[in-house]
C-alpha cells in the first residue's frame, strides 16, 4: 500500500484529501507546519507528498528545497498545493524539482489522476535505476556497479586501515554446459550460482556479475586467510551442489 504525506494548514483540504485517499487504500498522514513534515518525510518514508506553498512557518517552497538536499529524498515526487492566484509560485517550485500541481480547492478525481500517475511515473523510473546497477539475470550489481563499489570500498579500506580482499569466480567449461544442456540450463546454472554467492557473503561484502561466468567478490575486513578459507569453503559447496536442470 503506497502511503501519502499531506502538508497543509487548511483542516479542510486535509478532510478532504484524509477521506479521499483513504477510501481508495491509500494510507494517509498529514500535518500543517512545514518543519513538522520534514521530520515525517524521515520517519514515515511516504512515497509522495502533497505539500501545501503557504504554511505558518516555513513556506512549502523551502520544505521541498530542503527534501532535494536530502540524496534519499531527492527523487521523491513533491505534489504542491497551489490557490489560484500564485502561478508564480507554482512555476518556481516546478523548477526547483516539484512532479505536479494540483490547484485548490482540491478536486477528488484530479488528485487521485495525478497520485496514480506519480506512482507509475516513480516505479518506472526505480525499476531504470535498478536496472542500470544490476545484472538482469542474476540479481548481483553489474559490471560497471562493481567496479564503482570496488574503489568506493577499497577508499575506505585504506583509510580505515582496514583488511580488504576480492575474489574472482569463473566457473570451469561453462562453455560444455550450453553446449551439451542448451542456453536455459546455463542461464538456470548462472541464477542459482548466483544466489549462492549472495547468500553466502552478502552479509560481509558485496558481489556482482563481471563477465559471461565471471563474478566479482568485494571482501570487507577479510585478509588472505580468512578470504581463502572462505572460498574454498565456497567451492567446495558448489563443487557438490545438485544443479537439477543440468542433470
């Protein structure tokens, strides 16, 4: 269920917006001072805020300049509650990153066209993201996204002074496997090798798809030792693990 943050000083406008949204399986918050949304932004997590220009304290201007300094807000999509008689305003907060507009007093049907919208609009845009970092197979970071954790992770190593190993795993004659079984198997081969090396260290570090059969194993706090034991401990579960598409 996609929950809502209103912000507006108005009791009407939430009223209405309360009993709108909520009868159509929206969950709701509201408030009417702008420093108070920002706290809820943080602990609520909506995933849209309808935020109203004129408020007591902060306008709704400052509100959402404020949510686009915040990197796990900047793509969060602002509607703002405009009167009829501040284009001006409507226009500034357009270019300062705000999705939409609804003009008040609200209409039912026009806020909820512009929510769904929003929604759709942010799910597509999350699934680009999500896509643009991970290998579409396997679910592990791509290429680029691991090379980008790797130097990202090895900075902090050195600063921290800290144990730090990376691992390559490529798996032997994966060529026979498609040869002999077909692409399906080797791509079933390649998912379940996959959530293998995620279950196994993804609490201790970070893993991704390098090549064809080729993965990427960022190792937090691991010397040698420890990354070599682990990994043989690894091979050796793979080595007799079942692969039943491949049987």
């Amino acid at each position: 269920m996609s929950r809502l943050l209103a912000v507006d000083d108005s009791q009407l406008v939430i009223k209405i917006l309360d009993h709108t949204l909520s009868n159509a399986g929206y969950g709701f918050v509201s408030c009417g001072e702008g420093r108070t949304a920002l706290s809820l932004a943080e602990s609520v997590h909506p995933d849209i805020i309808l935020l109203d220009i004129i408020m007591p304290d902060i306008t709704g201007l400052e509100v959402l300049a404020r949510l686009k300094d915040k990197p796990a807000m900047a793509s969060l999509p602002v509607i703002i509650l405009a009167s009829r008689t501040d284009p001006e305003d409507v226009a500034t907060a357009l270019e300062a990153g705000a999705f939409d507009y609804i003009r008040k007093p609200v209409e039912p049907i026009e806020v909820l066209a512009r929510i769904r919208s929003a929604l759709r609009i942010r799910e597509y845009e999350e699934k680009l993201e999500y896509s643009s970092t991970h290998d579409g197979l396997t679910g592990l970071y791509n290429h680029v996204e691991t090379l980008s954790i790797l130097e990202s992770e090895l900075s902090v190593a050195r600063d921290k002074r800290q144990a730090f190993s990376v691992a390559m795993i490529d798996i032997d004659h994966f060529k026979k496997v498609n040869d002999l079984h077909g692409h399906q198997v080797g791509d079933t081969v390649l998912r379940g090798l996959g959530a293998m090396i995620s279950s196994t260290f993804g609490a201790v570090g970070t893993a991704g798809r390098y090549g064809c059969e080729e993965f990427f194993i960022v190792l937090r706090n691991f010397d040698t030792a420890m990354a070599g034991m682990s990994l043989e401990a690894f091979r050796k579960a793979v080595e007799e693990h079942t692969w039943p598409a491949a049987s």
